[in-house]
C-alpha cells in the first residue's frame, strides 16, 4: 500500500501552535508514523504490540 493510500490522522497531542505532530496510519500488519511537518521524509512503521506499549508508556506521561 502506498502512502497516498493510507488514511493519515494527526496525533490529538500536538504543540501549542499547531507545529509539532506526527501522523498515524493504521494498517493490518503495522502501525506507521511520519512528521507531518516534512511529508518528503519516510515513514516508519512499528508492530501493533509496540505501538500499545508505545501509547501506554506515553501517557504515563
């Protein structure tokens, strides 16, 4: 699946004025991440287990 495919939703945690965020795109194998800022760089993508930890250890804060 290409990246204009995949359906991206910024992260409800972002900077004061809209600057720093990332974009997910859930997918069946793989949670994928990107700077929303710069589009020309790659995503990456991590297994969905490591996304929940990720998230969890997150909002531990």
């Amino acid at each position: 699946m290409s990246m204009t495919e995949r359906f991206w939703f910024e992260s409800s945690y972002r900077g004061s004025q809209g600057d720093s965020c990332v974009e997910v795109a859930l997918a069946e194998q793989a949670i994928h991440v990107r700077d929303s800022k710069d589009l020309t760089r790659p995503d990456f993508s991590v297994g969905h287990d490591s996304w929940t930890h990720f998230v969890r250890y997150a909002a531990r804060g």
